[in-house]
C-alpha cells in the first residue's frame, strides 16, 4: 500500500541536521514507518543569486513549494559535484549513514549536487590569471644624504637599506663619495702614472688643497644624484661623511632648485668603543686601496688619525640646522632677504646654487624657510636609539621604520623548506598535504643538524600555518611561532593541480606564466609580487631579531633568499631551493656569507627551470644557481 503524501510542515529541520552530525536518526511525525523520506531539491530562492543556494524541502511530486528555507551555513551545505563520497562499512556510500532514512536523503541530496554548482566561476577567478604591475612610484623623489664620522656604519646603513627598497620595487642608487675619488685616483694613475696620497693628511681641514678637492667630489656625486632622480630613480643615496653645517648647507641649497626633490639628512653616531674598533679593524684588512701596500697595524693607525681629522670639525645635525648660524670660513650662510622677497618660492631663489657658470654665487645660502624644515634621522649606535625629526609622507616614514629594527649583534638566520610533502611525490603544487615518509625522516634528522651549528645559542623557529611545515618543525627543542604570512604562494584555482594538468586545463595560464612568472598571478591566487609585499612585515621582524629558522615553502624561501643577496626579481622565481636542505646566512656589514648543508634522505625535485626565451628552444630550459656576490666592500662602484 502507497504511502499517503505528508505536509512539508511535518519535516523537523533540527532533528534532521543533528541526525547528520550524529549519523542515526529517529523517524519524526509526517515520516513514514518504513523509513521513506520526502524528495529533497536545492533550488534557489526567489530573488536569491544562484551561487548561493538554499536547501528547500518540498512535496513528493518534485514541484518546489513555498516550504520552510535554510541558508547554506545552518542546514545541509550544497557541495560540489567533484566533492569525495566516503565509505561506509554499511554499504552506503555517503557518509556513513546508519538509518534507511538518512541513507535516502543522502542519496536525494548527491543527486542535486550538479544542480547545487554555480554555472560560472565567480569573478574573482573568471577568465584567465593576470599579469600584476609594478607600482608607480614615479612621484616619490628624496636625496638621502648621509651625515656622521668615518667608521660609524653610514655604508651598512646604506647597504641594507637599498636592499631593502629595491626589494621593494622601488629604484635606489648610492653615491659614494669615496668610490668616486678611489676611481679617479685609479684612472690618474693609468693615464698619468701619478700615485695619489690619499692618507690620513688628505682629510685634514687645514689642507686647504685636499679640501676644495673633496667638496668638488662632493659636489659632482650630488650632481650625479640628481640628474639619476630626474631620469625616473626614487631615492638617490649621497654616501659621504657631510660633517659640517656648510657641507651640509651646500646640499640642501643645490637640491631647493628642483621642486620635486624632497632632503632628507641620515646621521649615524656611534660612540661605542667595541663597535667602532670593528669597523676600523674591518677597514684595516678588507683590501681599502687607499692602504694598499701597509701592514694592518700601519692601515689601522692611519685610518684613526683620518677619523681625528674628522672630529675636530665634526659638527652634529640639528632640528634648526642654520637658524641664525654663520659659516665661519664665509663659504656658506643663512640668507636674510629683503621684506619684499619673504615670500618668494624656493625654487626661484637665485642665490642659492651650486652653479659653474661666471655669475654663480660664491656662497652657498640657506634661507630662512629651509632652516625651519630640516628634515633627518639620527641613528644612535647602530639602532639602540633613534632621533626623528620632520620625517613625512609614506616613504620617508616607511625607511625610518625599517632603519629603526637594524641591529649588528652577531646572529645566522636559517632557512629550509618543509621535508617532502604527499602533493611532492604527486607532483601537485599547494595543498596542505602532510608529509610522506621521507619527509618525516628529515623532520627526525633536522634537530640536531641545527644544534650542530646553534649550539647552546637562542633559537627561534618560525613555520606557516600549513601543516607540513609544523610537522617538519615538531621536533625542534625551540619556541615556535606559525606566521600566516609563510604560508606558501596561493595558487588559486590551480591549487592541488599538477603542472601537466594546469597545462591542460587552463592553457593560457600555463603560457601567461612561464612567460613572466614573476608578474603573474593565479586566478584567484597570488603572484610573486604579491607574495613580495605580504613578506615585508616578516622582513621588519627578520630584521629585529636574531637566531632564527625558517621552516617554510618554495616559493616563500625564494623571496626571503633573494631579500637577502639582493638578487633581482626576474631570477627570483627560478631559484632553485633543493628539500631536505638547509640554508644558513650570516648578515655581514656588506652582504651575507652562506653555507648550505644537504642532508642524505632522498627527495623528489619540485624545480621548474626557467623556460627558453628564444621561439626554437634555444639553449633549453635553464636552472637559476644564484649568483651571490661576496660579502665585501666595493671600493670602487665597479661592482
């Protein structure tokens, strides 16, 4: 005998998800005894847009009624017609319903999950991945001029602040005043056969000669600086010691004719005695032209009475820089116009240049307006205090920052990918697959390769969130932080795909982003670019602290590396970072020494080479071995 249809309001909704939860269900009133269950569609509701569908329960006669609705999140969510089914050692293939009734729901609501998928992908991933552009920094023109005695770091200072930037995107170039005489005395030498002494005599302030020489130097760097600003360049560093206010004041007159250009003075005081006799002893030994054929004793007495030279004129940055102030030696000064020019625009101030031509000035004036806006940093010991004064806008206040974590204590950084993943040894990218076997081997070994090289010194391990990288971390002995920002590039819709199947599936993306891999980004996912600029807080903190080891993913130790050796972003993607391999960094004033430590548990190869530019082939794929650059000083810009 036929069941007799039952009203849709007889149906309890509470009892029926908390029978999914629970897999038994008891049969409500309006159900009948053999355990049959009315037809369930998911259809959408009336002004209701089709992505996201509700579940309405309907007649048995399959028209949809004006019956009771559940949003998604409350009641039975639509899933994808891909969705896995999981066995059931009853026999049903989903989700291991117990009741007759239950398995008959299941096997209504699987039926509709065609039905449930929207017919097109959602914006933000329709169509093909894209290309991301650089940012326009084109508006952003500051002459960072550095300001402090000899041995106080302005280079370090210079260095890691340019990595940083052109980590960035944006364009940085130093200006070294001391590269450029090192270049002309080398270039006197072989055409004239004149040795220049560039000793500690040189830089006295009473060698009148030596000093019109140094202030032309000085001056061509600036002129170079600015002439680079104006073809596009964003932050031109001028590297000299500009000890004195009428140096000082030279610079700021010259760049108050270019309305774009903004001056920002960076002083480094150090008068920490370890800190200094380290950067003497480093000058001392590091291969300085200027003491070629000296032992380092004779290199390093001679360097101290250089700095003594320096002292005796040293004159500190202050916040009302030439307020009322008189160059003694007459070479520079505050400029007191008439009434009737108070007004006047910067830019339009004749007196104030540093022009060749018969009529230029033979002073160097500050006016009034420029001594009350002297905008600079001073940074104290390396970081252990730090002045700002009239620091404004994004970039000014984004390097104050960064020059505000930099430290110098001794400390190595180690980087290693997480041991080999399930989605390795299937070849498939994303995912948050755990890992395989030989995986969890390297995760057994990585302890004591570390404590190898730590020894009894503080650690830090950093993991993202995904749970390869924490597995690979679990047995370190050391406190551990997850950063959401490790997590590895998002790969969007193609997350869980092999390369084969992305090839196949989305050809365009495929082609797109071999073409320029670091520009693109997945549809719905990421690029590297992206990825650059989601690493920044992790590099500020990098910065700030000291032992750590990064546990983390291909794509993420790429970008950290490349930070690092201020390698350049078409190489960045196509570095090749080996699994079960460790990676130690050493921070020097110049750069980074590197050590790599591969240890012998077999892995699978995730490397693409970086695919032939050329239409035939060329040379073949090629693999990107990074070309580290010494942790040395260039003495002479060559580099």
């Amino acid at each position: 005998m036929a069941d007799p249809p039952l009203a849709k309001e007889s149906i309890d909704l509470s009892a029926l998800n908390r029978a999914l939860e629970e897999h038994t269900i008891e049969i409500p009133a309006g159900v009948a005894e053999d355990g049959t269950l009315q037809t369930v569609h998911v259809v959408p509701l009336p002004h209701t847009p089709a992505p996201n569908p509700a579940v309405i329960i309907s007649q048995a006669d399959d028209t949809p009624s004006q019956g009771q609705s559940v949003p998604p999140s409350r009641g039975v969510p639509p899933h994808p017609a891909s969705a896995p089914l999981l066995p059931d050692p009853s026999g049903s293939p989903f989700y291991g319903a117990r009741s007759s009734a239950l398995k008959k729901f299941d096997q209504s609501l699987a039926q509709t999950r065609i039905a449930s998928t929207a017919t097109t992908p959602p914006m933000s991933v329709a169509g093909i991945g894209n290309k991301v552009a650089k940012p326009d920094y084109s508006e952003a023109k500051i002459v960072l001029a550095l300001v402090g005695l000899p041995a106080r770091g302005k280079s370090y200072l210079s260095n890691k602040l340019t990595r940083y930037l052109t980590w960035l995107e944006y364009s940085v170039k130093v200006f070294n005043v001391g590269q450029l005489r090192r270049k002309k005395a080398r270039l006197r030498q072989e055409q004239e056969g004149v040795k220049e002494d560039h000793g500690a005599a040189f830089f006295s302030h009473s060698n009148e000669a030596a000093m019109k020489k140094r202030d032309g130097l000085a001056e061509e760097c600036l002129e170079e600086l600015i002439t680079w600003l104006k073809k596009g360049g964003n932050v031109g560093i001028h590297d000299a010691t500009n000890s004195t206010r009428s140096r000082r004041a030279k610079i700021a007159a010259r760049v108050s004719r270019e309305p774009n250009l903004v001056l920002v003075f960076l002083e480094s005081l150090c008068d920490d005695p370890a800190v200094i006799a380290a950067n003497v002893a480093l000058k001392a030994s590091s291969g300085d032209p200027d003491y070629k054929n000296m032992s380092r004793e004779e290199a390093e007495a001679d360097f101290i009475k250089r700095i003594k030279q320096y002292e005796a004129v040293y004159e500190p940055v202050e916040s009302f820089e030439w307020e009322g102030w008189k160059d003694p030696k007459g070479e520079a000064g505050l400029e007191d116009p008439p009434e009737e020019r108070e007004k006047r625009r910067l830019e339009d101030v004749d007196e104030a240049g540093l022009d060749s031509g018969p009529h230029a000035p033979k002073k160097a004036l500050v006016t009034k307006e420029m001594a009350k806006r002297v905008s600079y940093l001073k940074i104290i010991n390396v970081g252990k205090q730090v002045e700002v004064v009239r620091i404004n806008g994004y970039l000014q206040s984004r390097i104050a920052y960064y020059l505000m974590n930099l430290h110098l204590k001794p400390r190595s950084i180690f980087f290693t990918r997480h041991g080999e993943s399930q989605y390795n040894l299937e070849g498939k990218i994303g995912g948050d697959s755990p890992l395989s076997e030989r995986g969890r081997q390297y995760a057994r070994a990585l302890p004591s390769l570390i404590l190898d090289n730590i020894g009894d010194a503080p650690l830090t391990v950093w993991t993202s969130t995904l749970q390869r990288t924490i597995e690979t971390a679990s047995m370190l002995p050391y406190p551990k932080l997850a950063w959401k920002s490790l997590d590895e590039l998002d790969a969007g819709v193609c997350d869980g795909m092999t390369y084969e199947e992305i090839e196949r599936e989305y050809p365009e993306d495929f082609a797109n982003r071999d073409e320029d891999k670091f520009n693109y980004r997945y549809r719905g996912g990421e690029s590297y670019r992206d990825v650059v600029v989601r690493l920044e807080p992790v590099i500020m903190e990098l910065e700030r602290q000291e032992n750590i080891l990064i546990v983390g993913h291909q794509a993420i130790v790429r970008c950290l590396y490349a930070y690092f050796h201020n390698l350049p972003q078409a190489d960045l993607p196509y570095i090749n970072i080996p699994l079960h391999t460790v990676i130690k960094l050493t921070p020097k004033a110049y750069g980074c020494d590197e050590e790599r430590y591969k240890v012998p548990i077999e892995a699978v190869s995730t490397h693409r080479p970086k695919p032939p530019t050329e239409p035939n082939g060329g040379d073949g794929p090629k693999i990107i071995e990074p070309k580290i650059k010494p942790s040395a000083r260039d003495y002479y810009g060559d580099k």
